[in-house]
C-alpha cells in the first residue's frame, strides 16, 4: 500500500492584526480577481452598457443591505458603518460619472470603464500619507471587486456557507466576507494582502476572530486542509506543525486565555503610576460608532478626532451644518469627557474630489494640512463655524496639524478669529473661549516649541508625521521603511523641546502617534514630559497596566539615560532589557 504524502512544514510571518492563538484546518478561498478585457463597443450599445452598469450597482447595492441586516441579526456589535460607508462609496460621483464618461466618451465596455475607474480611485487613497487611509484602497478593491463580478455575472462560494472549523485562507478578504464569519465555525484568518487600520482587521478585533494579515505569499504554500498553527500576537503562521508544536501553542493559547482576563480588569481603572500620578489616556477615533468601543476600554474622552472622513467620497464640500451637527454628536456621545478635534489634514490631490487642487511632484512636502486650509480659508472657516457652533457644549477643543512655525499659526488664529466674527455678524451662538491647540509634527515646530506655546492652550505631538520628517524618511516607501525609529535620539530630543517648552508655558501635551499606544515607548514618555497619551482603544487597558506597574521617578531615570545614548538601537535594548527584567512577561504576555 502506498505510504501518504506528508506536506512540508512552512513557517510564515505576517501583520498581527487581532490576537489570538488557533489551530486547525485551513480552508482556501479561490478569490482570483476579475480583470476584463479591453473591449471597444459601437455607438449603438452605450445605453445599454449603462444599464447594465446600473444593474450592477443596485445588485451591489442589495447584498451590501444583506450584509448589515447579517450584522444586525448576528449582534456584530456597532459595525454596520462598515457596510454604510460602502453604500456610500456606490454614490461616489467619480465611480458612476466618470465610468459612464468612459461609456460614453471612449466608447468602451461598462466592465472595462469601471475598472479603470477603480484603479483611479485607488491611486487617490493611495496618495494619502496615513496608514488608516491608505489602507482603504483595499476597501474600493473590494467594492470595485464586487460590481464587477455583478456585471459579469460571477458568482463565489460565500464564507458563511462554512460548516466546519476551520482556519480561513485567502488573498484578500473584504469587510462583508469578515463579517459573515460564523465565530463557531471561523476560528481565525490569514491574508496575502493587509493592514494592521484596514476595516477587515478592525472587525476581526471586534468578532474576536484571532487573524494575521500581510503574509504576501500564504495562499501559494497552503492546500485546503493543511493543518495551521495561527498566532495573531506574533503573526506567526506555521502550516503542518510538528507535534510538538501543537502541544505548545496549546498551552500558549491557555496562558493567552488567562492573561487576557487580567488585562482587561485596567479598563476601569484609573491611569495612574505607581506613585499616584495621573496620566490622561484618551482615544483616536474617526467615526461616531467607535463611542462604544472606547468607553469599554476605558477612554477618557478622545484625544485625536479625525475629521478627514467628512470630505472623502463626495463631490459637494461639507456644510457648515454637516460639521456642526457631526461635532455635535460626537460631544454629546463622549460626554462630560473631552473631544479634541483635528481640523483637516489632507492637502493637493489627495483631498478626494471635493477639493479641487493640481497634482504636486512632492505631496508630502506640499498644500497639505494647514497649508491648504489657509490658501482655501472658505474651507477652512466653514469647518471652523461648525466646530465653534457644537463649542457651546464646553468640552470641545480644536487643533491645528502640521504647523511648521509662529507665521502659520498666526494666520490659523486669524482665520479662527474671522470665523467667530462672523457667526456674531449673525447672532449665533458659539464658544467664544474654547481652548486651541497645535499638533508638533513638524521638526521647525518643536524648535520652536516656547513661542508657540504663547499662543496656544495645548500642544500634541503627532509622532507619525515627527518622525517621518525629522529622519526625511517615506514611512510608506518599503525600500527606506527601516529607517524609521520612533527611538532615533533626535526624535526623542524633539519631544523632550516640545514637552520642556509646554511645562514652562502652563500648558498640558500630549502625544497622539501610534508611540502612544506602545507598552515599549510608555515609560520614555512619561519621563520626557508628556502628560496624555491618545491612541487606538484596544490598546488602552495594556497601557494602563504599564502605568501601574511603574512610577515617574522610573520614567524620569529611564528617559534621562536614553537621552545619552547616540543610535536608535541602543535605546531600543536598554529600553527592552530593563522592562523585561524588571516587568517579566510585560512585553510578551507568553513569556
């Protein structure tokens, strides 16, 4: 009798995205994307093809409506937004215009038309310098993906036929094949393409559904079948295991279980260090249904409002009573807590179609930010008007992004005064004092810390954007990507300018990048002066924990020690070693 072929032992390295660990079966999703011909059509066909098109978006439409009455039924918790901000992309005037453009115009297949189309839109978010919108290329793929198969007529086997457990494994996943996951059968995923923002791993943390993303290559090695070792806390993926190493990952899982239990005990805490100091931890939030899941992990109030979303997948600029009524909501839902709101931090051709600018050679040196609301000031003082009018609930505070000196933030200060005048010209009510604040991002800003502190109530250090051009590094540009140290020793002496020019003003600062959300970096920035930390909600409980563990004096050492040291990496083993022995089991919760 022949012997049975053994599959090879594969060890992969992904993006954890929702921790957890699992093992089981993987089950292959055949999702091969679909990719028409370039196919010319006669004058005569046009309407047709545009029917047809239509067809398509309101079949689209229907299953979109499906998946959220799926969520509702299945108590998916408050993410049918998800589904909400699909529909509303299937009105993007660029998705149905400029494919009936290309329809009409250039005379080509609807199919042909609005692939093109998608490709452009894609190029859009591409642009943007921020993981959490670059991220939603993968959401228009996914849409743009689904009309498609809708105007072809093609149909897949959906992930909620599934009837076994088993470990999901496919190229892509989109936002409705995540949420249709049946949990009692859907044990884990793991992806080719992803990120650690996009809306496929936010509701995989939300289901609980243990997943691994950016594996590049997973879908080639692995056979339906295969049986798979999945952790979503190192994002390692081991397919046919040995052995052995199921009986370990067995045990982790249970000590994963139990470490789970006790972290999530500090999110009614109080953030406070060991020696009673009080540490503000707040959240970044984009939409409103977020509320409820940073209330849970104990937010207090939220440090980062991205406005961003207003102005995307539109053609018409929100009014001034679209911002009002949206900061309204948000004030209202986060109270008595506070809610400080970013003003616009897009610029060029980045700010989706509702922003006419020129294409730049440089975007991320270019109209961005505050630069562009101060060459478009209707724009920025109808925002403004809003977030000054919804003031009137006293815990609304504004900042300013990417101010690079006093010059800017005077115009900024300015144009906020302009806007006021003109809701008194008016009669409305607003916020006459509300407290105005202005992200560090920029290395010009944080050197000049002390005079902007004269003139603001609040400073907040946006990381991301610090480190990308304090180092000149493309955080997005995977040939450099391995320059970018938040523990480069220039990155920390910026902050230590910032937070010195803050104490000696009065005023409170902040640190709203993804440092914030990182057990490793805590400490340091307790001890170079930050006094609010604002991140993603899931990571609140564990820096809590950090928090309670340590007291300032501790922070204020480590800092001053790591202000010494000349390379990234010096501080990153000092760092690590000192929390590793004093804190086993902090920095790994498998240890």
């Amino acid at each position: 009798m022949p012997s049975r072929l053994v599959r090879p032992r594969v060890e992969l390295k992904g993006i954890p995205v929702s921790p957890g660990i699992v093992i089981g079966r993987a089950y292959l999703v055949d999702r091969r994307k679909v990719k028409p011909p370039e196919q010319i059509i006669e004058p005569e066909q046009v309407e047709g093809e545009i029917s047809r098109f239509h067809a398509a978006i309101e079949e689209s439409r229907d299953q979109l409506l499906a998946v959220k009455k799926h969520y509702e039924a299945n108590n998916v918790g408050d993410y049918g937004y998800l589904v909400d901000v699909n529909l509303l992309m299937l009105k993007d005037n660029m998705l149905v215009k400029e494919t009936e453009r290309i329809i009409k115009d250039e005379l080509h297949s609807a199919d042909w038309a609005l692939w093109q189309v998608i490709g452009k839109i894609k190029e859009l978010f591409g642009g943007i310098d921020d993981e959490y919108f670059s991220d939603r290329q993968n959401d228009i793929d996914h849409l743009g993906e689904r009309i498609l198969r809708n105007l072809v007529g093609l149909r897949v086997k959906m992930i909620k036929d599934i009837s076994e457990d088993v470990i999901v494994v496919a190229h892509d996943l989109s936002p409705m094949d995540t949420a249709q996951m049946d949990v009692k059968m859907v044990k884990g995923f793991v992806t080719d393409l992803g990120g650690r923002t996009s809306h496929t791993a936010i509701l995989a943390r939300a289901l609980g559904i243990p997943a691994t993303v950016g594996l590049e290559h997973v879908t080639d090695v692995v056979t339906g079948g295969d049986q798979m070792i999945l952790d979503g806390i190192s994002g390692t993926i081991i397919i046919n295991p040995t052995g052995e190493e199921v009986t370990l990952y067995r045990e982790r899982d249970k000590q994963y279980k139990e470490f789970l239990k006790e972290l999530d005990s500090y999110s009614g805490l109080p953030a406070r260090t060991l020696d009673g100091v009080n540490i503000k931890v707040c959240a970044n939030v984009e939409l409103i249904e977020e509320i409820k899941t940073i209330k849970r992990y104990g937010a207090e109030g939220i440090g980062l409002y991205r406005t961003e979303f207003l102005y995307l997948n539109r053609d018409e600029l929100p009014t001034e009573e679209e911002h009002y009524e949206t900061y309204l909501k948000f004030a209202e839902a986060v109270a008595p807590e506070r809610l400080t709101i970013r003003t616009l931090d897009l610029g060029g051709d980045k700010v989706a179609h509702s922003v006419p600018l020129e294409e730049e050679a440089n975007p991320a040196l270019g109209l961005r930010s505050i630069r562009l609301c101060l060459k478009e000031p209707e724009i920025f003082k109808t925002q403004l008007r809003g977030i000054l009018r919804a003031g009137v609930k006293k815990n609304i505070r504004v900042m300013f992004p990417m101010v690079s000196g006093v010059w800017e933030l005077n115009q900024a200060l300015a144009l906020l005064e302009e806007a006021k005048a003109e809701l008194r010209e008016r009669g409305d009510i607003f916020n006459d004092d509300m407290d105005v604040g202005v992200m560090i991002e920029v290395p010009s800003a944080a050197l000049m810390a002390d005079k902007i502190c004269e003139k603001v109530d609040f400073l907040s250090i946006g990381t991301n954007d610090l480190i990308q051009y304090a180092l000149a590094i493309d955080r997005v540009n995977e040939h450099v990507a391995y320059l970018y140290e938040p523990l480069h020793p220039a990155v920390l002496r910026l902050i230590k300018i910032s937070a010195d020019a803050a104490r000696s003003a009065g005023i409170p600062i902040a640190v709203c990048g993804e440092m914030a959300g990182d057990e490793l970096y805590t400490l340091i920035l307790l001890g170079l002066g930050i006094e609010e930390l604002s991140m993603h909600s899931v990571s609140i409980p564990k820096i809590k924990r950090v928090l309670s563990l340590a007291s300032m004096e501790e922070a204020r050492e480590i800092s001053a020690e790591v202000l010494k040291m000349a390379t990234a990496t010096e501080v990153h083993d000092f760092v690590e070693d000192h929390l590793k022995q004093k804190f086993p089991g902090l920095l790994d919760p498998l240890q």
